[in-house]
C-alpha cells in the first residue's frame, strides 16, 4: 500500500485503491502550480459561492460539511468527469466520496489556518507520515 493509500485509511478509516486514486487526483489538483494548486483550489470554490465552506476547512475552527452537489459545483462538471474516469467509478461516486474526503485533506494541509503554497510538497509529506504513524 502506497503513502497515498495510507492518508485515505487514515481519513476514511479504509484503504480501497479506489480511496487511494482519489486521494491521488486530489494531491495532483492541490499539486498543480499551473492551476494555483491549494489557494486555487480555495478560490475556485470561492468563485462557486462555497468561500464560507471552503474557508472553513482552511481555517482552525470546525470545518463545514460539503454536498456532492457543491463538490461537483467548486470542482466543475468536467473535472469530476475525469476524476471519474481514471478512479474507475461514477462522477456521483466521485463527488459523494470528495465530500467526505476534501475537507479533511484541505483541513490537515492547513494546520496553522493559512495556505503556505511554496511549502506544499513537504507539508503533503509531512501529513502522510503523520498519518502513519
């Protein structure tokens, strides 16, 4: 089991390969530098009405619970789409479990309740060891 499918046993309290690919394609939209990888993440959900959500995961306070439907509004049909393509299951398979797992992802990469983007990579790291332990 890969670093990837530890952080999905940890957060979701299993380790399917199907947790794990999406915690992977999650990793690669916070990772993508083109697309403004986590504080882009947060200022598309912003831009979808979702900022007091969104906010809320980043922030040290209790985090927001998100619907399916406001997954497939922050990340975009299209995304979900692809999503679902390379995990192997439905866009609504994809959008229910992001709405359990986003959160938390975000949620643990922000610990101090700010996006440091430049340190992104050693705090993904630092997370997954964290989890396994």
């Amino acid at each position: 089991m890969g670093l990837l499918d530890n952080l999905a046993s940890q957060i979701l309290g299993g380790g399917s390969s199907t947790q794990g690919n999406l915690v992977n394609a999650i990793m690669g939209i916070i990772g993508n530098q083109q697309s403004g990888g986590l504080n882009g993440l947060v200022q598309q959900f912003s831009r979808q009405g979702l900022s007091d959500i969104v906010n809320s995961w980043v922030g040290t306070g209790k985090n927001i619970p998100i619907t399916p439907q406001q997954v497939q509004r922050g990340l975009g049909k299209d995304t979900i789409s692809q999503i679902a393509a390379q995990v192997g299951i439905t866009p609504e398979a994809v959008t229910s479990q992001l709405s359990q797992l986003l959160p938390q992802v975000v949620d643990k990469l922000t610990p101090n309740g700010k996006i440091n983007q430049s340190d992104i990579v050693s705090q993904g790291m630092s997370l997954l060891k964290g989890l396994m332990k």
